[in-house]
C-alpha cells in the first residue's frame, strides 16, 4: 500500500444536497451528529493501510480545510498524509476545475512527484465501508490498467449510476453513463455472472459503477496527455479507455450509498438509528471511522423519553421526548419539546451565560431548540437556535419549497433549517 496514492474528489457545488452545502463544501457536510463525509473515504484509506492522501475540492472550503488539518495532523515519523488541494490558476490551466478528470489532471503533476504504482480515485460523498487493499489486490492480480469497483442495482436507480457491461473474464466492454430510455435498457444485463442468486439477479439487472476506481500510474498519465479536452471520468475516460486499456469490475459485497441528494442524506442518516445492526454501523472497531477529537463532557439527559436514537456527546437534553433521531454534538434540546424522525446537527460552541443573557435582550432564542417545540422530519443544520412552542413539521406536505429569508427550505418533503438560522418564537412551518 506504501506504492498507492489516494485522491479524494470533494465533488462540485453539491447542488442537490442544497441548503446544507451553502455554506460549506460537499465533503464537509455533517453525518450522524459528529462525523463529516469526508471522513468515510479518508478513515477507509487509513484502515487499509493508504497513507498518501489527497483531497481536491474548489466550493466553500474553509470549513474542509479546518477539519482536515484538526482531525489528520501529519506524523513526523512517517510519509504519511492527508491534504487539500484547492482549484488554483496556474500558467497552464487558468479555469476551476471542469469535472472529475479535469481536476486530476490539473495536479497531476503534484501527483507524479510520488513514487508510486497506482491510483486510488475516490468519491468524497459516499457511505460506505471498504478495505482498498482487496480492492488494489485484485487489480493487481489480474494486471488490469484500470479496476472500476461495482455493484448491482435495480430498474428504479439504474440511470442515477453510470452503467456497465463485463465479459465473462470480468473485463468491461462496454460504460454508459446516467443512460435514460432505449440506452437504459440496453445495459441491462444478466447480474448473475456476477456471482449473485438468480432472484436477487431478477431484481437487480444492472451493474453500476460506484465512482471508485484504480488505475495504473502510467495509464491515467497516458489518458489525461492524449485526451487534454475531457472533464469526467465516467462520461468521457472510462468509455475512452475501453479501446485500448484492461479495464476490471470489481464487485462491491457490503453496503454503499452516494449521499448526493437531500433525500439520500436523510435516509442515510436515520437508517443508523435502525436495529442493534443497521446495514452501516460506526460501531466496528477493526475498521473505526476517524474523525475530528473534541474532547467534550458526556451527555446530561434529564427526565427525558428517548427512543431509537443516536445521541452525541455534549448534549444536554431536559424534559423532552425523542422517537428514530440523531442529536448532535452540543445540542441543547429545553422541556417539553418533541423531536421524531430528524437529524439535529448540534452546535459548534456552547454560549455563555452572558451571550444567553444578551439574546433574551434582542429578543433572540439561544443556540438550540426551545421549550414545548415539535419537530418531525427535518434536519436541523448546527448553530441554529430555535425559539421556544415552535412547530416544524409539514403538515401540509409541501414537496418543494423556498424560505430563505426565514433559513428554511422544503426538498422531498423534509424541512432543511440552515446553519445558523434563527427561528423565533411561536413559528409554524
């Protein structure tokens, strides 16, 4: 593993995870009330033993590059590394970066500096749980120039991914990407060569591309100088490449989920709170995911009525019922209120007493959520303060919705309070 080099692709705007990425990159938007997304790829290259890492990003990346330089300090006593690197003008490319292939290309460069064999390229947005070492193994094993890491996938989320088709070496001869119609059908294919059982084959025809892929050193060079006008490796590199490079499918067995869209990131999140064993846990101490040390108290919980839920550290919760939510770091949830079904981010620092003291003067609720208020299917981003009887819970069952004088919007019917939003006294939503 000392030969990879990993290169995590902090993603573009994130316009589908809008309101949440407003104010911060993709890969630094908050899961299961402590973590960030970025820290899944960079805690499974750690597990599996890849220490050289870098994380390309160019949207609303301050509060990235902070939690990447508290949670992965470099050791003077290794090679090993975890850093940024921003879209900059240079002499040859004066542009930000125009997809994922053209990113690579900007620094490769900086990448071939290392001396290493391979490239690990990985997507900052997913949830999942992997060992790169299988992985690179058998793309090593099999000589392949490039392995594309896969899964099967049904009829309903086939053109979200870019699909394939292997021969039965497991070589791939064919890559669409989000096909729609006549093009989506064409990729359909028999999934039982991927070893799975003809039923679970039934429901999933289709073999999707997870974003995640090794190439050799010298190929990806040859790729990006021979094709200097692409942008994305999945609509341009990879179909490019399947004329003169081996390119692999290797089969993803675990749980996956791209968090690229407000739903998926709720889904994602509440799904944590499922059963003793959720189909994703951080609770697996072979391969712990790492993130930023806060050194915070335990949780104080008094007299409240909590069921299925995660609560962080930090917390301070009083009087209140809690049904199938995550709370967040710092939260400060007062009596008598109601939270089912949301994701609460919790808060970056806690205020004094004097800062409370000076809010109730403005006639500002405190960080946190008041007295007596219910919130049902929301996701409530940190540092927001929340007054007291306040109702959030969409009643109407709005799909789509706007408030951004208030610091609300509705997507897929879920209620999306923002970073730092006040809410005042009394508001219904």
């Amino acid at each position: 593993m000392r030969d990879v080099l990993a290169i995590i692709l902090g993603g573009g705007r994130g316009t589908r995870l809008f309101p949440l990425t407003q104010l911060r990159a993709k890969p630094a938007v908050p899961i299961a009330g402590k973590y960030r997304l970025i820290d899944i790829p960079v805690s499974n290259c750690i597990n599996s033993n890849v220490h050289k890492i870098y994380v390309l990003t160019q949207f609303n990346s301050a509060s990235l590059n902070r939690h990447i330089s508290q949670s992965y300090p470099a050791s003077p006593f290794s090679d090993g590394f975890v850093e940024i690197l921003a879209a900059q003008q240079t002499p040859e490319h004066s542009n930000w970066f125009q997809g994922t292939a053209d990113a690579v290309r900007q620094y490769l460069p900086s990448f071939l500096e290392h001396n290493v064999n391979d490239y690990l390229i990985l997507s900052g947005d997913h949830l999942y749980r992997m060992n790169y070492q299988d992985f690179i193994a058998e793309h090593r094993q099999n000589n392949a120039d490039i392995t594309v890491s896969v899964i099967p996938v049904t009829m309903e989320k086939a053109s979200e991914f870019g699909l394939l088709k292997i021969d039965n070496k497991g070589c791939v001869v064919e890559f669409c990407e989000k096909p729609q119609g006549a093009e989506l059908q064409k990729m359909q294919v028999d999934t039982v060569q991927l070893g799975l059982e003809p039923m679970a084959a039934n429901k999933m025809p289709f073999i999707a591309s997870m974003g995640i892929y090794v190439f050799k050193r010298q190929v990806l060079q040859d790729l990006l100088a021979a094709h200097p006008d692409t942008q994305d490796f999945g609509r341009e590199i990879l179909p490019i490449a399947l004329d003169s490079f081996k390119v692999r499918a290797y089969l993803f067995k675990g749980y996956w989920e791209d968090i690229g869209t407000i739903q998926s990131f709720y889904e994602a999140n509440l799904g944590l709170t499922d059963f003793v064993h959720p189909a994703f846990s951080f609770y697996d101490t072979h391969a712990p995911i790492i993130t930023h040390q806060r050194f915070l108290p335990p949780s104080k919980i008094l007299q409240a009525d909590v069921q299925q839920a995660m609560i962080c550290e930090g917390c301070i919760i009083r009087e209140a019922v809690i049904r199938r939510s995550i709370i967040g770091v710092r939260s400060i949830i007062r009596s008598h209120s109601q939270i089912e079904n949301s994701l609460v981010m919790g808060a970056d620092y806690y205020q004094s007493r004097e800062a409370k003291e000076a809010d109730k003067q403005k006639g500002l609720p405190s960080v946190g959520i008041g007295h007596d208020t219910v919130i049902r299917k929301a996701i409530i981003d940190k540092n927001a303060r929340i007054g007291s009887g306040v109702r959030i819970f969409n009643e109407a069952e709005i799909e789509e919705a706007d408030y951004p004088e208030r610091g609300i919007w509705i997507r897929n019917g879920i209620v999306i309070v923002t970073k730092n939003a006040v809410i005042p006294d009394g508001t219904q939503v």
